[in-house]
C-alpha cells in the first residue's frame, strides 16, 4: 500500500520505476514535434496565452494535427483547471482560424477510438492508472479523501487516458511540461518524472524537456524541475527550498566534480578562448552547498544575483552576500564561497585567466563553514 498526500498524480516510488528504463539515454532526445509540446503544455498551464498563440504556430508547423493539440489541451484541463484549459482551446480556435485566411490546411487528424464496451470509466480508469504505474494506487490521501480518487480513476485515467489518439508517453511529457511550468507542484513533479521514466521517456529526454522550460517558459522554473528531476535521478528524496524570487539565467549543468561540497551548477556563459581570457558563469548553489577552498591567478569578481551566501578570504571573517553585493577576489588570496545553510545562492563569476587557472584547494570544514568569525 502506497502512503502518500498527493492529488494530481499517482505516486510510486521511484526505485520501483527507474531499473524499467530500457533505452539508451545518450541516442534519444525529444523529436520535434515533442518540443512543441513541451511549450504548448507549460504555457497552457501558466495561462500565458501571447506566448501560447506562438507555441501553436510552432506545433502546426511542427507535424501535430489539430486532433493531437485539441486533446492535450483538454487533458491539462485536469492539471492547469478548466479556465486555462478553456482559454487555451479558444485560443487554439482563434490560431486555425488565422492560418486558413492564409490558406494553411493543416491536418486534422484521427478522433479516439469508442471507450471499451461493457466496462464502467471507474473500472476502465483503475486498470489504466494500474498498467501506467505498474502498481495498484491506493492509501493515503485516496482513504482520507475518497472522492478524489475516484475522480482521478474516472475523469483522469478512464476519461482522458482512456482516448487513444494520444500515447501514454506523449501524455506524460504533456503532464510533465505543465507541472513543471507551475508553482507549488513539486511533489506531483517528482513522481510524474518517475511515471515518465517507466512509460520510455529517457533522462535525456527529460532534461530536454526542462531545458525548454528554463529557456521558453521560466528560468525559475526551469531551476526547480531540474532540481526535482536530479533528485529522483539520484533516487534522494527532494526538499524544497525557499528559491530566490528572481533567476536571471538557466541554471546549467550540475557540477561533477572533487572541487565543490554539496550540488552546485553551472551555466557557462562566456568561455576563454584564444582571442578573450575572461571566463563568465553563472553559479546556482543549493543550500549548504560551497566551493572547496582555491585562488585564481589572474583575481575574480563575484556578482550575487539572488538567495543567501557565503564569501570568505583566507585569515578572515565569513561574510554574508545577498543579491546585489559586488566581492573582488584579489590575485592568489586563497578564499571560497557557497550557498548558505538553509537558502540557495546564485552568483555570476567573471574570472581573469590571463595569469593562469584557478588553483584548486582542499575542501571547507564544517567548522569552517557554520562558525561566523572562523579565522584560518
């Protein structure tokens, strides 16, 4: 039996989903018709219908029929509510009417088949929220609720999934997009990039998909689904954290290496090359996370650009840095810097490699790290 408080999604646990996983990450990514998917289905959820309207031009052009977009949106209906889901149909009325003025015929696609006779949707929707998760659901808030459940059974996966001119894996990607475009739905996240993993979507793949997140929808949120999605990878439970209000770029690749403490990622913006010696990333932190101790020949500044951190200069005291603090790290001063405990922390990093690489230290203490005025 499953214990959990989730609504929207069916949750699994994670370590029975992802030996199912059969594929080969490194040849699979999102075909384009996928993409388009992505964009159509977080905006849809965030109700940004300017950049929808853009999304569906995309889509069309794309290959997806005017089936295939029809139903995505009435399934985000039961993940974004019936206002957005309504307002994405109509916009979608308004798109084809202004592609046939300009004699576009797009295709309309196939209707589902008729729903299997001498079932009731209640019975239908079990076996279907069954066969996608590879267990029976049940516990938790379904026993302390049970109304939910039985709408998710009926309306979600009888009604919706119950239609097949849309695969369970195309469903999934419509449902990952839109949770990971809205705030607060983490948790239904978490177990729906686990349900995807089990129904052939790669990892590859879904970091795709977040990608088009943090660049066409919301940096932020691009933040926290990689964040999510790194965590069931890692199969390590997610906590959320207070984020900063404002991320200014994605945030990169996780950083995998022996020179940071806790996860730390890396969006490089501007690399050395051989006309130009400046190096410029961006650093998101999460918290606790820090740098091992380290200097750079050449000096560094520091930008902090959102959350709460930490920057400390060898025989000197911890200081704090917030957004808006400007740090010039002098040439050959061994210092570090990181996230602080409880708060992530984003910083973009301008180093001078004219003199040579940054020279890599040992790793920050506890001690070092949780007393203010340590002094080393």
């Amino acid at each position: 039996m499953i214990k959990n408080t989730i609504l929207f999604c069916c949750c699994i646990a994670i370590h029975h989903l992802l030996p199912a996983q059969t594929k080969t990450d490194s040849s699979l990514s999102l075909s384009p018709k996928e993409r388009s998917i992505v964009a159509i289905s977080a905006h849809t959820a965030q109700g940004n219908m300017p950049q929808l309207q853009t999304a569906l031009h995309d889509g069309l052009n794309a290959g997806l029929t005017i089936s295939e977009i029809k139903e995505m949106l009435v399934q985000l209906y039961a993940y974004a509510g019936f206002p957005r889901s309504l307002n994405a149909l109509n916009n979608l009325m308004a798109v084809l009417e202004e592609r046939k003025k300009k004699s576009v015929n797009d295709a309309a696609g196939r209707e589902p088949s008729p729903y299997p006779a001498r079932k009731t949707m209640l019975q239908t929707g079990t076996a279907n929220q069954t066969k996608l998760t590879g267990r029976k659901i049940d516990g938790g808030v379904y026993e302390f609720a049970p109304a939910i459940d039985r709408f998710l059974k009926e309306h979600l996966f009888g009604a919706i999934f119950g239609r097949d001119n849309l695969d369970w894996k195309t469903r999934e990607i419509i449902t990952i997009a839109a949770l990971a475009a809205m705030e607060g739905a983490e948790p239904q996240l978490r177990s729906h990039f686990g349900v995807g993993m089990y129904n052939d979507l790669t990892k590859n793949q879904l970091a795709e998909l977040v990608t088009i997140i943090e660049k066409e929808v919301s940096p932020k949120r691009g933040m926290v689904a990689r964040q999510v999605l790194q965590s069931v990878i890692d199969q390590k439970p997610y906590t959320t954290a207070t984020l900063p209000d404002e991320v200014i770029f994605s945030i990169g690749r996780k950083i995998d290496n022996n020179n940071f403490s806790g996860t730390a990622w890396l969006n490089q913006l501007i690399p050395t090359d051989s006309s130009n010696n400046i190096m410029v990333g961006n650093v998101t932190f999460e918290p606790g996370a820090r740098t091992n101790w380290h200097l750079h020949p050449g000096g560094q500044i520091l930008l902090a650009t959102g959350g709460l951190g930490y920057y400390q200069e060898k025989g000197s005291p911890k200081r704090l840095l917030r957004k808006g603090d400007v740090v010039k790290c002098l040439p050959n001063v061994p210092h570090w810097h990181g996230a602080s405990h409880d708060q992530p922390f984003i910083q973009i990093a301008i180093t001078n490699n004219q003199n040579g690489a940054t020279v890599w230290m040992q790793p920050v203490t506890d001690q070092e790290y949780y007393n203010p005025n340590q002094k080393d």
